[in-house]
C-alpha cells in the first residue's frame, strides 16, 4: 500500500462521498476511480509495530494508550493494539474513524475523545496534536484574529 498526501480539504472531500460499507479512503477511491477490487496479493499483511503515530497531527500514542468518551449515554473505550485504534472488537486506522464507529456523523474527534494522565488528570485529545499542524478555519472569527487590519485603506465593508 501507497501513502499519499492531500490538502485537508480533499480529505473532507473524500469521505464526504463514502458510501455504505466504504471503511477506508482506498474503498471510496476504487469506486470513484473504477478500479477492480484488490486481490488477496494486494492486501498487505498487517506488520508488526508498537505504537500509533499520526503523522497529519504529529501526535504520537504508546502501545496500549487508552482514550475514552461519552456519546448518547453509552461509554466507549479505544487502546492502540500493533499499531491501530481497537474499540469493541474492530481496528480502526484513524481517531476519525474511530468516532464514525460511534457517532455516525461528521464531527472534529480531536475534541471528543479524552485520555487520562499519570496523574489522573482527563485531557482531550487534541492536546496532543502539534498546534502548527492544525488547520484553521476562517468562519464565525473576528478580523483581530485573522490578523486583519480594519482601518486599512480601500477596504470596503
């Protein structure tokens, strides 16, 4: 399997067109692209690693980390196991997914789910992502914060 890199905005994009039983971005791109199904010989087998790194967020997760959350009254737990997201039986490659799983819609999982400390403190998760990697949007901010200055000239309002 190839790794490639998209803007954010493709990525939404993509899985904006999923469809029933699409579980990964290469599902939604087959049937969009016309491709043939994988063979067996396609498939790769899963390696051995420790650990979840994503690389988007450059967030890093130990094998065995556990985060958690709350939806609709029921509780839901996820550890990293070789390298992935295991939550009630299933491996998912991504927190997003993760929060699919759970919510069944569209949601920034960053701020949903939380882990616990070695201290006991709760965090969201979102903590450990890289701040300079985290895209912005511009809707519902002031000009203050977008770094616009309001007395420029020739700026029509």
């Amino acid at each position: 399997m190839r790794q490639i890199g998209v803007s954010v905005e493709v990525f939404a994009k993509i899985w904006s067109l999923r469809e029933a039983g699409e579980q990964s971005e290469d599902d939604i791109l087959r049937r969009l692209l016309d491709c043939s199904a994988p063979s067996q010989l396609d498939i790769p087998i899963p390696e051995e690693r420790e650990g979840f790194e994503d690389l988007r967020y450059g967030a890093a997760f130990s094998e065995g980390f556990e985060i958690f959350r709350s939806y609709k009254g029921r509780h839901y737990r996820a550890k990293v196991v070789q390298g992935r997201w295991y939550m009630e039986g299933r491996f998912y490659d991504q927190v997003n997914h993760l929060s699919r799983a759970v919510a069944k819609g569209t949601e920034n999982a960053w701020l949903n789910w939380k882990y616990r400390d070695e201290e006991g403190t709760i965090h969201l998760i979102n903590e450990l992502r890289d701040p300079s990697l985290i895209a912005r949007r511009t809707v519902g901010r002031t000009a203050e914060e977008l770094g616009i200055r309001m007395d420029a000239p020739n700026l029509d309002v």
